[in-house]
C-alpha cells in the first residue's frame, strides 16, 4: 500500500450499528494520541439511523493534514454488501480491501488485494456479540496496514469501552490480528 508523503486514506463501510463510525473514531485517536500522527475522520450516515448504509473516512498522516477528504483511498472495509456497492469508489490502484467474507460476496478486485474474513460470524458467533465487529476489523487493519501500531491501537479501543466490556473487546481485538495475520 504506498501513499502520498505518508498519508494513508482509510474508507470503513457498513451498515447503522455495526460500529464502523466508532472504529474509525478509534483509529484516528490511536494515531493522534497514541502514535504523535495527524488524523481526520469524516462520517457519513444514512437517512436510517440501524442498518442503513454508513461510511467514515479516516486520513492519517506524518504531516499535518491540508486537504481532509480523501481522494485516493488505501484502505477499504466493507462489512455489507449494500455499502460496499454505494462506496467502492475512488480507491487508489494499490488499495487493499477487507470484507466481510459472509455478507460482501460480490466484490470486484479491479486489480486491489482483497481479503476476506467473516467479521460479523466471529464477533456475533465466536464471541457473543455483532457490536465486537468493529473489535475484531481494527484487530485485523492494524496487522494488514501497520498505520499504528497494535499498543496505540489498543488504548484507544480501550479508552472508548466501559470497564466490564474491556475483557471482550481484548479477545476480539487479538483475534482479528490473529485473523489478519493469516491473510498477509
């Protein structure tokens, strides 16, 4: 994944209330708080507020940030088919796409790597909860990009968790870099 003077775009897409705003959140905090980058998030929700298409963008950069809407994104996560049709676009050549492996099934590569890992069935099957999605995806980005580092990104999920959610949220966040680790 090469970029621009170290500007890195990110583009998480999903569905209203799979948690992609608050991973994107989270990201951007662990580069600015955590890793001394700079950081924008740009949100964007739909007209329904559970299971309507969302997406936030997140740019993270050495060098303060002139420009804060993507342009050329590296880095795409799509977690619903519905979103990933609505915001498959202006991916850089050499982006690198994570979807989820059960509910994005029709994906065009056009070339980018793509990786697939069922997100959602982990989170919701293996570990008791669908919110843990965005847990287990910034596991895995962290691993598959290296943006920041695994520490960085861990305080910042665990700033954003209460305390009796933090135990879970360290499982699904190890088990996707554990995931991530086995798609390199």
């Amino acid at each position: 994944m090469s970029t621009i003077n170290g500007r890195y775009e990110f583009r998480f897409s999903g569905e209203g209330g799979q948690g992609v705003i608050l991973g994107g959140a989270i990201l951007a905090e662990a580069a600015i708080l955590h890793e001394g980058k700079y950081a924008v998030q740009s949100p964007q929700y739909g007209s329904r507020v559970r299971g309507g298409p969302t997406k936030v963008d997140v740019i993270i950069s050495e060098a303060p940030i002139l420009y804060p809407r993507a342009t050329k994104i590296n880095f795409f996560l799509a977690l619903a088919q519905m979103s990933y049709n609505k915001y498959a676009t202006g991916l850089a050549d050499d982006a690198v796409l994570l979807v989820d492996a059960n509910l994005v099934p029709n994906v065009q590569d056009n070339g980018h790597a793509v990786y697939r890992l069922p997100i959602v069935e982990i989170a919701k099957v293996e570990l008791g909860n669908e919110v843990l999605s965005n847990s287990v995806a910034l596991g895995a980005i962290v691993v598959l990009t290296g943006v920041v580092s695994p520490e960085a990104a861990w305080k910042a999920v665990e700033a954003r968790v209460p305390g009796r959610a933090k135990e879970i949220n360290r499982r699904a966040f190890e088990r996707g870099m554990k995931e991530g680790e086995a798609l390199k």
